[in-house]
C-alpha cells in the first residue's frame, strides 16, 4: 500500500455503468442507489468523493484525476441528469468524460444463429447489450486513453457501478502493479469450488502462456478435458485454487495505450445462451453476441502476456456487489452464497470499515444477527468513514494515533467526514 498511495495521484478511473437496476427489481440507473442509509450518499457520489480524496491528498498541485462513465441507451440520459442535478458531486465537469455504447447487437433465437424478431414489431430486429468489453474500444475511438496519457496519467482503473469496497484495496493493487511491472492487474477474491463467477487461471498452448479469465461455465469442463478429471474443486484452503474475477482492472496506461493502437480495442466474442432442454437444442429466451472488458489478454502479444497478474483479497474488503432482487438473495443465502442484495452491500461497507479498525488495534463490537425480508445481515455497528476523513488502512492509522483508546458498540452508528478531523 506504501508503494500504491504513490501512483494513487497518477490513475485515470473508468466507472462501466451501463445497466438499469431491473435485477435488483429497482427502476433507475444503478449507480444512484445509497451506498448506505447513515448518510444516504448515492454510489456515484461516494466514488467521485473518493477520487476526489486521492487527487487532494496525492496528486501534483493543480492536477485533477480524470473519470470516465461508460453509459448506454438506458443509463446515459439518467447519468447526466443525476450528475447535472447534483454539480456533478464536487467535481469539475470537464473532469468527467462520458462514453455511450450503441444501441446493442441483433438477439439470436437457435443455434443456427437465426435473427430473433421484436416481438412487439415483428417488422424490426430484436436487439441486445453487446456487454462492457466495449470499453476498450470506446475508450480508443473516443480518444480518451490517448488524452489522459498527455496530461500526464500512469494508470487506469476499471470499477464497476455497485460495488461499495472498491477502493479499500485500490493502493495496495497499484503497489503490485508498480512492483511486478505489470500491463493488467485483475483484483480477485477467493471463490469456492462452481461459484457463479470467472476464475482467473494460466492457460497453456504449446510454448505459450496468458494469464486470463474463464466464465465459470466453461471453468469446469476445461479442467476435466485437461489438467483436472474431477474438475473445478476446492483445495485443502476450503476454495477453488482458482481465484474469483470482480471486475476490478489496473492497467498500466502507456502498455495499454499501444495496445489500444494496434486493436482498436475490440474485444472477441462469444455466445452464452441458456437452454430449456437436455439436449441443447431450444434457447430458454433469445441469446447475443458479446464481450467482456476482462477479456483484454486474449489480445496481447509476444512479451505482453508475462506482465498479466493478479491480487487475491479476502473479498469482505474488497467486493461485495448489489446486483440482485431481495427474493433471488434469499434463494442464494440458503445455499450459502453471497446474497448480493442492498441490505448486504449496506452491511459488508460497514462491516469492511470495522475490520480496519480492528486491525489497528481499535475495540469494534459486532452487532447481532437481524433478519429482514428473509436477508440475515449483522445489524451493526454502522461505521461510516467518508473519503475526505480516509480511504484506506495507511489512512485510518494516522486517523486514529491511540486506537486501544476507541471502543464502539455493536449498536452505535459512526460517520466521520472531513479531512481535517
């Protein structure tokens, strides 16, 4: 983390927000969601604080750090008017670059790849997101990678729209970067055995070597057609030796500028569809072409693919998304799986926050076990330490110089702001 506070001052952010809350049975754009209720800050706000937190405190004078928003037909619109309502939360707008994908890919019905029509119009084509793999090439065709370059910017981080621990493990990544020399760094978590995310893994062909993502679909039958007969299973850690991809991307920008110029940022495709027969023969609901923004090792050549890492992180600190509808969370816990709804993003920030504190010595109760609509969260306590107070461990242990002196009760709320505190 020493090392990364650094290269925190030197990062362009890329904010991929290009999904409606519909999963989460929420109506608006994502990224308006609270983080938490102590406060009521919305996603969006909490991240451009945050960056405004790095760049007061770690970047050359007078230098802002740049934010880029991948919006879509649905989101964009809302995006501009939230951040347009709000004076775009503190930060100068011409900081703030907003990308819009296209209008999406035609929606295929067989595995004959037949074209699926609207079924509203049937005079017109049914049409789907092509996915956030189309950062790459917005970022290019934009110019936006080219243009943080020239004013001066080492480093780009990809984050996603609803993912309240974000930035805890931001400088220690970077430090990893910075340390090993790499194009990309993937932060992970440890994931079990067939959990329902990517697996970052090594594959092998000939005298070549990537280090990249597999979707968990595909994880498991790789490994038995290869290295591992009974497939993806846990390890003696009690998880998959493969750790879980969050989406969370560090690149260092002058590689993936050249990158960029070679590619154009285009990403490959695959299809993914979900079957209603045994057989594989009928599609569940019509099915797309699209890519994913992880998939960005499958473009490197010769030398490039050496410098592909990754850094594993206990996911309570660095990963917990909202993303699911209360029922579908419910439905998940009882199997034991992360519900990935907004009462646990609610509690795992604070949650997070309190296991900071205990590690430098601070007396943090936990609160007990509540139950609301059939979600079991620890009902507290509430610590909330906004960016402008600290935004990671270095931080918290200048802020608290005596922590044996702190003790706060698993029923008390805390919310600390100001940079000056």
């Amino acid at each position: 983390e020493e090392l990364g506070l650094k290269e925190v001052g030197k990062c362009g952010f890329i904010l991929v927000a290009g999904g409606l809350g519909e999963r989460l049975g929420y109506g608006d754009i994502k990224i308006g969601l609270p983080t938490e209720l102590a406060t009521g800050t919305t996603y969006i706000q909490f991240y451009i604080e945050t960056i405004l937190a790095f760049q007061s405190r770690y970047a050359e004078p007078g230098k802002k750090l740049p934010l880029c928003i991948m919006t879509s037909g649905d989101t964009n619109a809302k995006t501009v008017a939230l951040l347009s309502a709000n004076n775009y939360f503190g930060m100068d707008k011409d900081q703030i670059t907003i990308v819009q994908q296209g209008q999406g890919v035609p929606a295929l019905y067989d595995n004959d790849a037949h074209i699926a029509l609207d079924t509203e119009d049937l005079y017109d084509i049914q049409m789907k997101p092509h996915g956030h793999g189309d950062i790459h090439a917005l970022l290019h065709s934009n110019g936006v990678a080219k243009a943080w370059q020239a004013k001066g910017m080492k480093w780009t981080v990809f984050f996603q729209d609803t993912n309240g621990l974000a930035f805890h493990t931001l400088a220690l990544s970077l430090g990893v970067s910075s340390k090993m020399g790499l194009i990309m760094n993937s932060i992970t978590c440890p994931r079990k055995a067939k959990q329902a995310i990517g697996a970052i893994t090594k594959l092998t062909k000939g005298d070549q070597q990537k280090t990249m993502n597999v979707e968990y679909n595909q994880l498991d039958p790789l490994l038995r057609a290869t290295v591992s007969p009974e497939g993806d299973v846990n390890d003696e850690s009690g998880f998959s030796p493969y750790p879980g991809n969050i989406n969370q991307l560090v690149f260092n920008l002058d590689s993936y500028v050249s990158i960029l110029e070679r590619t154009k940022g285009v990403m490959p495709e695959f299809v993914n569809p979900k079957y209603a027969d045994a057989e594989k023969t009928i599609f569940k609901k019509p099915t797309r072409l699209e890519c994913m923004m992880q998939d960005f090792p499958t473009v490197l050549q010769g030398a490039e693919t050496e410098k592909v890492g990754f850094t594993s992180l206990a996911s309570e600190l660095c990963f917990s998304p909202v993303k699911n509808a209360t029922a579908d969370g419910v439905a998940l816990q009882a199997k034991g799986t992360h519900p990935g709804v907004a009462a646990s993003g609610e509690t795992d920030q604070s949650s997070s926050v309190a296991r900071i504190l205990r590690s430098i010595g601070c007396q943090v109760e936990e609160g007990s076990k509540v139950t609301f609509n059939g979600i079991t969260v620890t009902s507290g306590p509430d610590c909330v330490l906004k960016p402008s107070f600290a935004a990671c461990a270095t931080e918290f242990k200048k802020k608290f110089p005596n922590p044996s002196a702190v003790k706060i009760s698993g029923r008390s709320s805390l919310v600390l702001s100001g940079q000056g505190l």
